[in-house]
C-alpha cells in the first residue's frame, strides 16, 4: 500500500544552486545579519504558486514535462537588499534570452492552466538572508563565487518547519 501524498505547500519552480555556489554566497552574506537560508535550499525561483492541494501538483507536472530547459550558464555579481521585506539577495550577472524566454513559456503555460502568479515583474534572483537589518554601508559585488552551470529545474514545496528559522524545502518533480 503506498503512502498518502504528502500536502503540498507553498510550491514553485526553481533552479537549485550547486552547493560550492550556495556556500560561497552564504559566507559572503553572513555579514551583513538577518536569518540565513539553508545552504542546501538555495534556489532561483521561476514562478511561485502559493499554497496548492496534492492534486495541482500532479497537473504542475504534466504542465512542465512539456517545456524543456535551454543548458545556460550564470554568474553573481552583487549583493543586494529589498527593504520592503528585509531581504538579503544575490543579483545576477545577466539573465540569458534562452532563459528569459524559458521563464515566460512557464509563466504563459501556467496562466494559461489556471494558476495564479505573482503581478510583479519576473526579477531573478537568490534569497541568501531573511529579516536582514538594513545594509549600513553599501553591498559588495560577489568575489569567488563560481559560474553556475544550470542543469535542470525542480518543481518544490515548503516542509512544516519544525523549530523556528529559514524555511526548508523538498523536492517535487525534477526536470533535465
């Protein structure tokens, strides 16, 4: 008998950082206060769907399965901060046309299917700390952060925290 499909919360797609990447982002960022992220659930959101039932996740899978990933690479360049939420992030060097026009076939797919996506621009980009205090000094560029080869795309949920802090993450679906 199998298991009953875990409640899905908060999904989105994301690209998942490699870990020498998210090391070296986190160390960086640490300075600068706030409450980390978890090296291991650094990712770039893609599209952020909210809170779904276990039967919309069947269908975000069936959806992605047809798109397919264009093989990029990309850099940091800075850090930055959004005072609006007190967040702590990565900036990148560049977004690639292959991967801009990626994220805007997700995005049409999925409004096209029903769901709902954040209003606001499609802003690229890494969330290293929560809470963070205003910077008091300007935000340094990224030093020796490798390049990212991106090789796939995950469809993810938030997990029930247990104790208090950055939220964790599990895998959905994975896609090449």
């Amino acid at each position: 008998m199998e298991a009953p499909a875990p409640e899905i919360r908060r999904a989105f797609f994301a690209l998942w950082l490699p870990p020498v990447c998210a090391g070296s982002l986190l160390a960086q960022a640490r300075p600068w206060g706030g409450r980390p992220m978890h090296a291991a659930d650094l990712h770039l959101t893609l599209a952020f769907l909210g809170d779904l039932a276990p039967a919309a996740c069947l269908r975000l899978q069936a959806l992605a399965g047809g798109l397919a990933l264009p093989p990029c690479e990309l850099a940091f360049t800075a850090l930055d901060y959004w005072a609006h939420n007190r967040v702590l992030w990565a900036r990148l060097a560049d977004w690639p046309a292959p991967m801009a026009e990626f994220t805007r076939q997700l995005h049409d797919a999925l409004r096209q299917a029903g769901f709902r996506l954040d209003p606001r621009p499609f802003q690229p980009h890494v969330t290293l700390a929560r809470a963070a205090p205003a910077p008091h000094a300007p935000l340094p560029p990224v030093a020796d952060v490798p390049a990212w080869r991106v090789e796939g795309w995950r469809l993810a949920a938030s997990t029930r925290a247990q104790r208090p802090g950055a939220p964790r993450y599990a895998p959905v679906a994975r896609w090449p």
